[in-house]
C-alpha cells in the first residue's frame, strides 16, 4: 500500500468493538470524504442520513487483552476525545503519523426527534444491552491491577478466571513479581477501595476469595490492592497459660486441664447400620495389621501415632457417604493464630465454601500443649466465617452473617491411646460477644493396644467421634441458612447453631501398662472377651435398637 494511505478504523456510537471496520483512504483526503466513505461503506446504516449531519470524533479506546471483545462503545464513556467539525481538515494533519490501535474515528448519528414510542423501545434496547454486559462479565477471564501494599505503588497485571481462581494463584504470581515477598506464612489480606466496601477483608478459603473476585468484576473495579501479612503466631507456639490469658477460660493463672469447664454427655453412636458395621470392621482389621506390624516401641512416633488415628478418622467418615471428606495438611487462618492441621474433615457447602475439622499432632506427652493449639485452632474455625457476603440474584444489599446465630465447633485431642474432647461456642448475642467458651472431656477413654480389649476400646472411641461428627452434619442445614446469599426471613427465630468438628491429635509415648497402672496385665475383665469386626452379626442389635457387642460391661447406646 502506498506511503500516503492512511488505514483508519471506524466505530459507530453504540457499537461493540468488534464491529469496528477499516477505511483505506489518502492522506490528502478530507474529514468531508471520510464522511461520504463510512456512508459508502455502510449504506444501510445511514439510510436518510445526509453526510453533513454526522458528527465525527477521533477517540482512543483502551484495548481489551479478553479474545473476542464485546464491549459496546458510546461517547459519553470515552475520555479521550477529538470532534472533528471541519470538513475541510486534510486527514495529514489530523494524522501526521501512522495511528496507534488504539485509534479511532467514532461516528455519532444526528439526535433523533423522540415519541414516547421510541423513547419506550431506547430504553428496552439499553436495560438489553446492560444485560449482556453483566452477562459478559459475571463469566470468563477477568485481569485486575495488582498492588502489594505497603512499599509498593505499581501495579502489575494478572489475568484469572473468576471461576477457578484461587488464593495460591494471586500469591504465585505476587512470587513471580517480588521474589522477596515469598513468605510460606503470609496471610493475604484484600484492601478494599470505598466503592466496594471500606476496610481489610482476609479471604477464609478460596470460595471466599472468588467471591471477592466476582465482586470486582462486577463492579469494574480493576485496582486490586493486597497485602501479604504473618500473623503473630503459628498454633504451635501456643501454650495452655497463653490460650487461658487470651480466651479467659479459668480462673488459675496456670491451669491443668482438670481446671477446664468440663465437657459432658458425650456419647457413643449405636454401630447397628450396615456403614456402621463395614467402618468398624476396616477399622479393626486396619489396627489389627498395624499393631502386628509395627513394634510397640515405636508408638511414640510421630507418624505411627498419625497412621493410627487417620484409621479411626478415616472409618468415621465414610459413614456419611461422600457428605464429609478426609483432608490432609490443611491450612487454617484466624485472627489470633496460623498453620497447618495434620488431617481436617470437612463438609462442602452449597456455595462452595468447606466446613473444617481438623487433626493435629504434638510432642511426646504433651497434651495441654496438643490442647492449646486446638482451642485456638476451634476459634479460628469460627471466626474465619464470619465474613460479609455479596448481593444474592435477587438484588438485595450486601450483609454480614446474621450475628445473633451461636456458632460451635468441636475438637479432639488424642495421640491414638488417650483421648480428649472439646466443644466450642461463640454466642454473639451473649455478653460474652464473640468470646469463644470451651469445655473440656475429662480423661476416660483410652484404647490400649497391648490389651486383648483394645477392640471393644477402638469401637468405643469409633462411635464416639461418629457422634461428634454426626452432630456437625446435623448442623449443615444451618451454616447453609448462614452462609445463603440472600437475607434472612425468620420471624423472631435464631438460625440453627453451626457447628464442625476441629480434631487434635497429640503424640505420646505410651508405654502399654493397663489401666489400674499396678505394671501387669492381670487379664481381669479379659476373659471370654475376643472381639473382631468379623464378629458383628444382626442378632447384635437387641429389641431396643442398641448394640451389645460381645463383652459384658459396656454397651454402645446414644444419649443424645
């Protein structure tokens, strides 16, 4: 093409983008023969129209790195614009370089006399238009402008799916940029400007941070500005003396765990169900084969003490069919503490968020330090949902959780021989605000594994966590109720109170001796006792529904 030809895209007002077409004309032409171009070019769209009632501006609009742009132009949305009046203007002097692509001419139609007729169909035509806008941006790739408080004003940008976006991926990409930011510990903390809402939002999961995402995106809001935080301390750094300052949970200064607001009416879910039954008898056989395998002395290690209680974690949840899942090395942020929980169990919500439960290990013998991760962990639990939700499909303003709801969690503390149980309540509209309460079980169930009772023991503990974990999955319908992007209905009614279970596991060396600690197994309470998951039969389940199984001193019956 020769040097003295100018290709110039065209766009008409009220157009998407992709609608745009080019013209091929001379540097020496006019804006006069430009007009009468674009006419040529499109006669159907300028039928009646005489060339010198359109008006002409030369504008840059922003490109759209997303394929397959769709954004409809108009006027009054562009900033940087020309209107080119003057038919007689040489188009060299409008353009004495090649323009940009960014470059434009927008042509605006003359202003049409308005009837209500046509004012009715105007306004049906743009409430469509904004219809596909929202359409077009509640889905696919969205890229923001990132900025790392607080030493940093740059931004660089990334490009996510709103669908599929998760927290690891911002802090990746944050990586790539500021190699110096890497930090395993970091917590990443959202920024918000005053057209979303003011203040810092720390995102709980990544359904938490999609939220905020799409929130952006439908917004427009391309600024995202984050900070990357640790917290003050990691859940094993806790002690029973600190978590007792912080929580004000007992009146010693220096508590024991016999101190503790005692937790009671635990009780031991019937195993008369054909899940019932299959769970406990993998769990046997799976304890069975590792107490045979692997040598007494060393049972206070780490990772045979986490291979036993993954068995009983792992037959307890698949009684609930796919409704609770087993997920090893979750993280878990809250305000007062940080980490990892060796297990979690959690519960997928209907919005996509996780209800969490969790497991942990510590050192030999060292429970009250195994007990104070997880009341902190339990409170964590909690307060990482409560956490402002956005608009539902109905319109209705965005909300914080109904705060009159007392939410619960329960814990279990153990090192697969000993074993503790916790409950936590936060209560909002007590006095106690969002103060989180705790009781503690006393020591009663231990599952001595060099005893010929260990079985009965192990279906014992078994029922019991099935029994905690049942009452988290009863309390499903009510975290929904909470978690519902839409405001609440009730009429003078509290929500059901939520509840999931946090789980800590507790490293010891145990050293097999039987209960009355006199160093002997005096066989007492032994005898005619051999119990095998095998062994369970329908004749089990007595007239009343409650499950004898072949010892004579313990029975398996709710209290609840």
């Amino acid at each position: 093409m020769a040097a003295n030809t100018l290709t110039l895209f065209c766009l008409i007002s009220g157009n998407s983008t992709s609608c745009a077409f080019p013209l091929h004309l001379s540097a020496g032409d006019t804006i006069g023969a430009l007009k009468k171009a674009i006419i040529g070019k499109n006669p159907g769209a300028f039928e009646d129209i005489d060339a010198k009632d359109l008006v002409f501006w030369r504008a840059t609009i922003p490109a759209n790195e997303n394929a397959g742009d769709e954004r409809v132009i108009k006027l009054d949305d562009l900033d940087d614009k020309t209107k080119l009046d003057n038919p007689r203007t040489c188009l060299a002097k409008l353009f004495p370089e090649t323009p940009d692509d960014n470059t434009y001419i927008v042509v605006e139609r003359p202003k049409a006399t308005s009837t209500p007729h046509t004012l009715e169909l105007k306004a049906k035509m743009e409430e469509l238009l904004m219809e596909i806008e929202d359409l077009r941006r509640a889905k696919g790739t969205f890229t923001l402008n990132v900025v790392v408080r607080p030493n940093r004003t740059e931004s660089f940008p990334w490009t996510t799916d709103t669908d599929t976006a998760t927290i690891s991926k911002l802090e990746k990409a944050i990586y790539a940029v500021y190699p110096d930011k890497e930090d395993d510990e970091a917590v990443l903390a959202v920024i918000h400007p005053r057209g979303i809402s003011e203040g810092t939002e720390y995102p709980s999961d990544d359904a938490h941070f999609r939220d905020i995402i799409q929130l952006y995106r439908r917004t427009n809001i391309k600024t995202f500005t984050v900070a990357l935080e640790t917290p003050t301390k990691k859940y094993t750094d806790f002690t029973l003396k600190e978590v007792n300052s912080l929580y004000g949970i007992s009146n010693m200064e220096t508590p024991t765990m016999s101190d503790l607001p005692p937790f009671t009416g635990i009780s031991t879910e019937p195993l008369h169900s054909k899940e019932h039954k299959e769970s406990l008898r993998r769990l046997l056989d799976e304890l069975d084969s590792r107490i045979r395998a692997i040598p007494s002395d060393t049972f206070a290690n780490e990772a045979t003490c986490s291979a036993y209680v993954c068995s009983f974690l792992t037959q307890a949840v698949l009684i609930f069919n796919g409704e609770l899942t087993l997920a090893p090395g979750r993280p878990l942020r809250g305000r007062h503490g940080h980490g990892k929980v060796d297990y979690a169990i959690e519960a997928l919500a209907k919005d996509g968020s996780r209800h969490v439960l969790g497991v942990t290990e510590v050192k030999h013998e060292e429970y009250r330090k195994g007990l104070a991760q997880n009341l902190v962990q339990l409170e964590s639990s909690l307060t990482a949902r409560k956490r402002k939700r956005s608009c539902d499909d109905n319109g209705d303003e965005e909300r914080e959780e109904d705060s009159s709801v007392p939410m619960r969690a329960y814990g279990i503390v153990t090192d697969a021989t000993f074993w503790f149980f916790v409950e936590c309540t936060i209560d909002p509209s007590q006095d106690s605000g969002d103060c989180p309460k705790f009781r503690i079980s006393r020591l009663d169930e231990i599952v001595n594994y060099k005893k010929s009772t260990w079985r009965e023991e192990a279906a014992s503990i078994l029922g019991q966590i099935v029994w905690l974990m049942r009452k988290m999955h009863s309390d499903i319908p009510g975290r929904e109720l909470q978690l519902k992007k839409q405001k609440f209905t009730t009429s003078g009614q509290s929500s059901p109170p939520t509840g999931n279970i946090l789980s800590e596991a507790v490293m010891d060396n145990h050293d097999g001796s039987d209960s009355d600690n006199d160093g002997s197994d005096d066989g007492s309470n032994d005898e005619d006792v051999e119990v095998h998951g095998t062994d369970l039969r329908d004749d089990d389940i007595e007239d009343d529904g409650q499950v004898y199984i072949d010892y004579p001193w313990r029975k398996f019956e709710s209290l609840a």
